[in-house]
C-alpha cells in the first residue's frame, strides 16, 4: 500500500528472483541478494552492480533453481558486499554534493 510498507516487507527477504531491475537493484539496496531476468538493456544496471542477470528466453526452471541455489550460498558475502557498495556509494554522493554546494 506504500514504498514504507513495501521496504519493510522486502527487508524480510532472504534472497530474490526478479523479473523487475529495480525490484533488483532496491533489494540490493537493502542488502539482499537477487537475480534479474529481462529482455533489455535495463539489465546493464544489474550488471554495473555485479548481481547475476538472464535474458529472459534463456531461462527454465533449472536455471531458477540453480540461481536460487547460489543465491542462498552467497547470501552472507554477498549481503555484506552490498551493503558496503551502498555505503561507499551515499558516501561518494554526498562528496559530489558537497563540491557543488558548499
């Protein structure tokens, strides 16, 4: 019913399979792991992140299952090195900010 309610749902997630780049990229945000599944350039922004990404008619089920299986046994590192991306990036934000308005 709202982006608060959405986040505090999505914060519960343990790893996720996404049809959506920024359902991707806003769990990664949170620091959980995904994979997207697409059919444009849009997947690119996964992939400036590092998070695993299929084109959609290359997926079948055993490629699901396989992803989720390596998402679940990344999902400590990985949770780690995304939230550290997320921090350097806010960091490098407000550095960029900084420059221009102070």
């Amino acid at each position: 019913r709202s982006v608060k309610e959405y986040f505090e749902l999505a914060a519960k997630g343990k790893v996720g399979i996404f049809n959506r780049m920024h359902a991707t990229v806003g769990f990664a945000g949170l620091g959980i792991s995904s994979m997207a599944i697409g059919a444009d350039t849009r997947m690119l922004m996964v992939d400036h992140i590092k998070l695993p990404y299929r084109y959609v008619k290359d997926v079948t089920s055993e490629v699901l299952v396989q992803a989720l299986d390596n998402l679940i046994a990344t999902k400590s590192s990985e949770s780690e090195r995304l939230l550290k991306l997320q921090s350097e990036t806010v960091e490098s934000y407000c550095k960029e900010l900084r420059s221009v308005l102070l």
